[in-house]
C-alpha cells in the first residue's frame, strides 16, 4: 500500500509561493504603469491647457516687410522688425525643398509630426546642455517652437511641442506645414523666411535658386550667425557642402551635380540695403507713417505705400549733388586734414567705415581706409575689398607721389569707377564736410519726385531738405517783388541803385558798385540789394512779410529791412513749395510724399490729398513770371539757359558765402538746392548760388526736363491758363482757400 508524501515547510508548496510572488509583481507593475499612464495623462493635460489653438495657425500671418513704390511701381525701400516676404509652396525652388528636408528632417514626407526617440535625446540634450541638440526635431516640432512657443528648456515646454506637432500635422498638409515653415524661419540679418533670404543673399527669388545656392540657404536655420556666409563664409562653405552629401546620400541629385555644387564657390550677390537709393525721402515717409497709422502697423502689417517718388530722377539727384560738392571741394585744392585709425587709436583689422554697409558700385562716392602706400601707388580697403589709387587718380590734389600726402590708416574718399578684375578702381575726392541738399515736386500736383538731404547718409540722417532752417539770402526776393507788383509795380518800371541809408543802416550790393536808374526787372534778374530794400520799405515789411507766409513759408520773420535780404532762416522744402506756385498761377500746393497706403491685400488705408490755397493772384504770378524767367536768360543764373528750355528761378547768397542757393522751375517741376556747412563755415570766397548750388540744378533738371520739349508756361499759352491745379489732384473748386 502506497503511502502519500509527508507536506514540508509548513503546508507551503513551492510552486504555490512562486505564482504568487508573479502575481504580486505583476500587480505592481501594473499600478506602476497606470500611474505612469495617469501622470502622463495629467502632464498631458496641465500642458495642454496653456496651448494655443490650433485654429490660430489657419489665421496667422506673420509679421511682414512694409513696401514702398515709387510712382513707376518700382519697390525702393521697406521698412520691417522682421524682413519677410511670404511666398507660397510652388513658389519655392525643389532644390531647396530638398535641400532643407535632406538636413534637416528626413522623414518628413512620412512621419507624424514626431520622433519619439530623438525627442527623448533631445529633451535630455536640452536639459543639461546650453546648445541645441543635432538633428533633434522635426520640421513640424520647429514651427510648433518658432510660431508658439519660448526658448526655454524644460520638458513642459518639449512636451507642448510634441502636442503642438501633432496637432498640426492633423491639421494641415505637408506642403501646407512647410510653406509655414519655409516662410518663418530666421535666416540671419533681419531675414525671415527663405524668400527674403534668397533675395537677399542671393539678389534673386526662391524659385530660380541654383543646388549650391539652395543648399547653402537650407544650411542656415541651424545656425544663421555661425555660418552666416558674409561673416564666416569658411564654415559657410562647409555647412553648405554638408547639405549637399545629405542631398547625394538621399538620392535627391547625382554625384556629378554634388561634385558640382562642392566645388562652386559662394557666389553671393547681398542685396543692397532695402533703403539705400532714397534714403531722406523714406526717413520722412516712415515718419508720417507713423505719425497717422502707428509704429506697429507700419513696422509689422506689410503695408503697400505709393509714393510720389521717381527713382530715376532720384538717382539723378544723388549724382548731381555728390558731382556738384565734389567740383566745389576741387576748386579749393587739397586742404588735407585726414582722419587716421592708427592715431585715433583704432585696430586697422577691426575698423568698419559707416559706407561700407553698401556693396561698393561703380559711380559711388565711398570713404576707404589706406592699407599702404608707395611713391606711385595707393592701396586701400572698402569692407573687404581692396581699391588702388594710381598717379592719374590723384593728379589734381597737385601731389606727383602718395608718399607726399598719403599715410596708412588715412580715410580717403573715393569716386569708384569700374573694376578691374577683382580689384577696385576709383578717383581720389576730398570730403571737408561741405554738405548739399536739393527737392524736387510735380507742380501740379504737390508730388515729391526726389529728396536729397545730405551728403552721406550713413554719417549723418539729418535732412537738410526739410529740418535745416538756414539763411536764404537773395532767395527771398521774389516775395518782396510780390508784394511790390501786387501794390502795382510793374516788370519796365526804373528804379535807383544808389547809395542809401535807412537810419543806421547803410546796404551795399554784392558787387561794390551801382547802376543807377535801371528797370525793376534788371535789378530782380541781377540781385541788386539796394533796389529790393527800396521796394520793401516802399511797400512796407509787414507787407512783405504776410505775402511770405501766404507762400507758405512758416518762419517767425522780424519786421526788419534787412530781412528783405534773406537774412530769414527757411527749409529748402518751405522754398521749393512756395517757388512752384509762381509757374503754377499762383497756386500754392502743399508738397506730398505719399499718394496712397493699402495693405498687404490691397484694402485701401490711406490716400493722401495735399493741400491747396491761392498764394497770389494769376497776373501777379505771371508778372513774376517774367523776372524770374529773366534771372536764367541773363541775370545771375544765366549759364542755365544751356538746358534750352522754358526756365525760371532764383539764385541767393548770404553773407560771408555760408549758404549758397538756387531755386528754380520748369512748366512741369520745381527744384531747389542748398550748399552750406553744418556748422555755418564760410564756403570760400565768391561761391554764390550762382556758383556752387546752380551747377547741381542744371545737372538735375536735364533728368527733369528729358521728352518734355513741347511743354510750356500758362502764359506762353493762347488759351486760358489752368487757375488752379483742382483738375490734377481732383479737387473740387471750394477746397481752395
């Protein structure tokens, strides 16, 4: 009879004790997991409640660049906190496409918005690094953190972004997330977006990108300042021959097109800066702008600003101005008086001149730093490029060796001309600080065609257009002839250039003699002093005085005699203004800047219309017609009948030659410059108007005047004059005032 084995250890069987400590692992594992799953759940919700909703992305759009127009439709300054122009998928070349998917996310054709296991590194890498972890996110999981979220690193801040992720590739399509992308990632220098870069960098639009030009631009958004091309073009080359192995690696191009792109070099073309051809005219515009709609919706709305600007005749009027002070600078010889680095002080290698924020162009007036110098030759550098003065190149400063008058570490001033390889070229110039400023406008209608307010903007923003209040010498005249003509004076009427006094005041013409009884319209045509202070005391200062502000010049002006004289300060904006309302039948129009403002998508925001009052009547306005048409035929601007055309205008001098003037008109447009110092210096000895302002007038209004040959004078018309300029600027009748 079989007996049964005796229970050891208590009744326990083995197999039993090991089932149930499974059991309670099990059990463990499990609460373990659900309170994972649960902390999850909560984290997941505790961060979610702070994210944006997604249908805040269907709406967004991003800061954009304010672009102005000039009256061609031609863009010529911008204004922007974020440089940035949106463009739309197909407008985006498909070699940056693949350029930028090739670095920077592989698998974004096919992924859901998130690499779980590159986000835990990356979480990690962020955590306990100050830099960016490699390759760490999507492109989806970038445009989460660029468009929402800080640049924190904690793992709720990563977590939102995973969120955000997918939620957006739920939301919209990969083409649709990509443009997002494409349009908002940062570039370096102020550039948004890989339009604006391309245009910058490249002075060219996304879509006509080449391989090397496209690879270069995709390896920026890792690090824009790193491998900023300009900056580090070394670490440029190689970042963006580290995107074309991606590409090749990929399948995306052939080996003979990476073997291509490797070896190509950078072949960047920087995109001048976006304000560099007018640069007065829109510091005024982004004034008034601002002053009517706001700093942030002009600065951040990408608003469409047409303007009253011509670029040709600006670019017309920077060369007359800069030709004309460089003609006055000459006539004076080399006076020297060179700014030195070395002396100031300052690393040869570390010096960066204010102009050379502008690629060096042929036909620029540009200072450079001197980096040697022999008997025959001078070397200098403009930003990194190197210029080379020869002996023709200096042969009127009278010195025949640089060694004479040259040392390193000289700023010089240079006209550029064409290159000569990769080597610049140019004419050495003199910059003693004289300064000049012209405007121009449409005499009908108010516009501003171009706006010079200085000699080198980048040294100095000052617009001596309209900011400067400077003496106007024999310019203010014309309103002391108008004030006589309107008490009755006529143009054939004889008047005394005679020794006078008026009380204690004794005047004496420029020219140290006197004619005699000579017509009012010889005395307007030569600028003789004593006549004018015998019309104004005849017609009495208030007199003169009320007829200029009716002209429109705003100025606080004494009831003095003298003042008949120009000792009155004024703006060249205020002269040019009330100058125009002589060809114009008396009719003062209110210079303009701005002709209308749209928003990006072309709602209408703002039209300007100018403002139009009579400032004297039609037969006082022609009578003046006639002096001042007298003053170009054979008076003190008689070297601009060259231009061979219907003309008028005023020259004006102040004492001791500090300002130097000339205003004046054709049918169609009136422009007045000004010469002076800053600092109120003598020009020198006979730099009139006549001498030194006038020449830059004739230069400018050849521009001005070009396929206008049939265009004439309300007075040299059989029909009746235009009145008033109502019709131009559609205005009806009782606007005027």
């Amino acid at each position: 009879m079989n007996q049964r084995a005796p229970i050891t250890n208590g009744g326990f069987r083995p197999g039993a004790g090991r089932r149930k400590v499974a059991g309670g692992v099990a059990l463990a594992v499990l609460l373990l997991l659900a309170v994972a799953v649960g902390s999850l759940t909560g984290l997941m919700l505790v961060y979610s409640v702070n994210l944006p909703q997604i249908d805040d992305l269907t709406r967004y759009r991003p800061d954009t660049t304010t672009e102005l127009y000039d009256i061609h439709g031609r863009i010529f300054g911008s204004f922007a906190l974020q440089r940035r122009v949106l463009v739309n998928y197909t407008d985006l070349s498909p070699l940056l496409r693949q350029a930028v998917i090739s670095i920077e996310d592989k698998n974004f054709e096919s992924h859901w918005g998130v690499n779980f296991f590159r986000v835990l590194g990356a979480a990690y890498h962020d955590l306990t690094s100050k830099s960016r972890a490699q390759g760490a996110s999507t492109l989806t999981m970038q445009l989460a953190r660029n468009l929402f979220l800080s640049n924190e690193r904690t793992f709720g801040r990563k977590l939102q972004e995973v969120l955000l992720s997918i939620q957006i590739e739920h939301t919209f399509t990969k083409q649709q997330i990509f443009t997002l992308y494409a349009n908002q990632i940062y570039l370096g220098h102020g550039v948004y977006g890989f339009e604006a870069g391309s245009e910058y960098y490249f002075s060219k639009h996304a879509k006509d990108l080449t391989l090397p030009e496209a690879a270069l631009l995709a390896g920026l958004p890792k690090g824009p300042s790193e491998y900023d091309p300009v900056v580090n073009p070394d670490k440029a080359f190689r970042r963006r021959n580290m995107v074309v192995n991606a590409m090749l690696e990929d399948g995306k191009i052939t080996a003979a097109q990476a073997n291509g792109a490797r070896s190509a070099p950078l072949g960047l073309h920087i995109q001048p800066p976006p304000n560099s051809a007018a640069p007065w005219f829109v510091e005024e515009v982004r004034r008034e702008l601002e002053r009517k709609l706001g700093p942030d919706q002009v600065h951040e709305a990408g608003l469409k600003v047409y303007t009253t600007l011509d670029l040709d005749l600006q670019q017309a009027a920077n060369r007359a101005v800069l030709d004309g002070l460089t003609a006055y600078e000459r006539r004076h010889g080399w006076r020297g008086h060179l700014l030195n680095v070395i002396a100031g002080g300052i690393g040869m290698e570390g010096f960066k001149h204010p102009d050379w924020i502008v690629p060096p162009q042929p036909g620029a007036y540009v200072h450079a730093l001197v980096t040697g110098v022999l008997p025959y030759q001078a070397t200098a550098r403009i930003g990194n490029e190197q210029l080379v003065l020869t002996p023709d190149d200096w042969a009127w400063t009278g010195f025949k060796t640089a060694d004479g008058f040259l040392k390193t570490g000289d700023i010089i001033y240079v006209h550029l001309r064409e290159q000569d390889g990769n080597i610049l070229r140019g004419t050495l110039e003199e910059d003693t600080g004289v300064q000049g400023s012209l405007m121009a406008m449409d005499n009908v209608t108010g516009d501003v065609l171009a706006m010079v307010g200085g000699r080198d903007f980048n040294l100095s923003q000052f617009n001596r257009a309209t900011q400067a209040e400077r003496q106007t010498g024999s310019s203010f005249k014309p309103y002391v002839y108008t004030a006589a003509i309107e008490d009755g004076a006529t143009p054939e009427e004889k008047i005394l250039d005679t020794p006078v006094s008026f009380g204690n005041y004794t005047p004496h013409d420029y020219e140290g003699n006197y004619l005699g009884s000579i017509t009012l319209l010889k005395a307007f045509a030569d600028s003789r002093n004593i006549p004018a202070l015998r019309l104004a005391e005849r017609v009495g200062m208030k007199k003169v005085i009320d007829v200029a502000h009716q002209f429109g010049i705003t100025a606080n002006i004494p009831a003095y005699l003298p003042v008949a004289l120009g000792s009155v300060e004024v703006t060249l904006e205020q002269q040019m203004a009330a100058y125009a309302a002589f060809p114009n039948d008396g009719i003062r129009i209110a210079s303009r800047l701005i002709r209308r403002v749209t928003t990006a998508d072309g709602a209408p925001l703002m039209e300007d219309t100018p403002e139009v009052t009579e400032a004297t009547s039609a037969r006082t306005a022609r009578t003046m017609m006639v002096l001042l048409r007298e003053v170009t035929r054979s008076g003190t601007a008689k070297d601009a009948a060259v231009l061979n055309h219907p003309i008028g205008g005023k020259t004006g001098t102040t004492s001791d030659f500090t300002d130097a003037w000339f205003i004046g008109f054709s049918p169609s447009t009136t422009c007045g410059v000004w010469v002076g110092y800053d600092n109120r210096e003598s020009l020198g000895d006979k730099e009139t108007g006549a001498k030194t302002a006038l020449p830059i007038w004739i230069d400018f209004m050849r521009a001005a005047i070009a396929g206008k040959d049939d265009e004439t004078f309300p007075g040299d018309q059989k029909s009746s004059p235009m009145r008033l300029a109502q019709a131009a600027v559609k205005l009806p009748a009782h606007a005027i005032h």
